[in-house]
C-alpha cells in the first residue's frame, strides 16, 4: 500500500498540473435578419418608392417570431404592396406544409431553398408569397395586389422584386 500511495500522488500531480482551468465560453445568440435593412438605393432600384417604407406591424401589435418591413410603388392609388418579413423560428418546410398554401412550387432563389406559394385569405387582396431559406430562419417576400378586378398574377411581379433584392440577403454559409 505505501507503494501505491507515492504512485498515487505522482498521477495527481500530473494529471492536476497538465489541466488548466475551462471557462464556460459565450455562444453567440443567432441574430434575426432585417427586413428593414434592405436600402432605399435597392428599392428604388426595383421600381418601388425609396422614400416609402412601413416598418412592423402597427402601432401596438407585436408578433414576436416575425420582424417586418413593407415598401409600395410611387403613387396615392398603389396597385400591391410589397411586404418583407423574416423569423428565426420559421422554416420554408413549414410554408411547404400548410394546407392553406396553395399552388405552391420549389424554387431556387440565389442558391438556397424555396417555396413559392399563394393563399385564399381575403377576397379584396391576390398575393403571392416566397419564403426563402435564411439559416438560421426564413424570410418571406410577399406581393399584396389590392386591384383584384384587374385579373394581374401578382407572382410575376414578386418574382422581380425578389431578384431585385436578393443581394441583401445576408451571405449563405456553405
């Protein structure tokens, strides 16, 4: 046993000398993109006014999961508006999934995954929707067509929008 007893302290010593103390290491909290960060320069690009911007979602109402930003064409009597929004908590297979999406197709948007959609939500308004993968999240770019009566897809005019401001999406990590 006495043997044992120095063999015993020299691992510790050892063992105790070689570690050296672990300090718990911050990880950094995912951040939710903003839709608002698009710039009046790129939206006045796609045709939309670059003075117009309606940030939220009213005064009062918070949706937690989403952050929202919407922009319009130059004018009073605006045919569509043209909405941003983007969650941490959301996923474009969640768009995928739900039954109130309707002629919903995959696509591709600058090399990440997505999925175009409409929904049958209000008679007064025709939309179309994209979301886009935004790991972590998504976003969701939304045309709201409010001429109903003029028989416009607004797909078409979303589908601009978006390749208009696709560079401000945040870099994919690949």
């Amino acid at each position: 046993m006495r043997k044992c007893v120095p063999v015993l302290v020299a691992v510790i010593v050892l063992v105790g000398g070689c570690s050296r103390a672990v300090e718990p290491q911050a990880v950094a909290e995912p951040t939710r993109w903003d839709p608002c960060s698009i710039t009046p320069e790129q939206i006045g690009a796609t045709g939309l006014d670059p003075a117009y911007r309606d940030v939220g979602w009213g005064e009062g109402i918070v949706v937690q999961d989403w952050a929202r930003c919407s922009f319009r064409p130059v004018g009073f009597d605006v045919p569509y508006v043209f909405n941003v929004r983007s969650s941490l908590n959301r996923t474009v297979e969640e768009a995928r999934e739900n039954p109130s999406n309707v002629e919903g197709r995959d696509l591709d948007v600058d090399g990440r995954d997505a999925f175009q959609y409409k929904t049958e939500v209000a008679r007064s308004v025709n939309d179309c929707n994209v979301a886009v993968d935004l790991p972590p999240g998504v976003v969701v770019f939304t045309v709201n067509y409010m001429h109903v009566d003029d028989g416009v897809d607004p797909c078409p005019i979303l589908l601009e929008h978006i390749d208009d401001v696709k560079s401000a999406l945040p870099a994919t990590t690949k």
